[in-house]
C-alpha cells in the first residue's frame, strides 16, 4: 500500500476521518460491481452532503478507466438515502476512494 493522502485541513482532521469513515462504510453496503478478474481499479467520487444527511451532489474525480467499474461506484452513492449529517460544514465535501481489491 501507498502513503495515506494530504492530511485534513485545519485542526478538526480527527472529525473528518471518523465522519469519512462512517460515510464510507453506508456507502459501500451498497456497492456491487462485476468481477475484473484481479485487475486493480480505483475510483474517486467526490460527494456533497447536507446538513440533513442526504446527498446534494457527486460526481466522478478520478475514473478509473473502465465505464462499468465508475458506474457501480456512482450507483452506490445514488443507493445511499441518507447519511449521518456532518458534525460541521467543512465536513460536508468528502472524497470516497472505491478500489476493485477492497471487496474480493
């Protein structure tokens, strides 16, 4: 595995990696994607939440080169009704990494 990214801004970087964690983790009860056959795919969705926990926006940062891989990324955020609301507005644009090795 590689280093982690740039740390959280600011003082509130625990805050964040806890709601980030938790995001991740309802997120990803739904995400279903197609075998590539051990090949590594990573897609990087960006998403918006509201003060009342559901999901104003999110779109594709990072396509990880195969269409049906992104498309299963993005259908498990559209999947997601709702989700914790951020502890605070700086907590409300977060960056979910969905990674083909992760759920073998």
């Amino acid at each position: 595995g590689g280093g982690g990214g740039a740390g959280g801004a600011g003082g509130g970087g625990g805050a964040l990696s806890v709601y980030a964690a938790i995001v991740e983790r309802e997120i990803k009860k739904n995400w279903r994607f197609p075998n590539f056959g051990g090949l590594k795919l990573v897609c990087v969705v960006e998403l918006r939440i509201a003060s009342d926990g559901s999901i104003d926006n999110f779109h594709v940062v990072q396509s990880s080169g195969r269409p049906e891989f992104d498309a299963s990324a993005m259908k498990a955020v559209q999947e997601t009704e709702k989700l914790p609301p951020p502890p605070n507005a700086s907590l409300s644009m977060l960056q979910l990494n969905f990674n083909s090795q992760e759920k073998q």
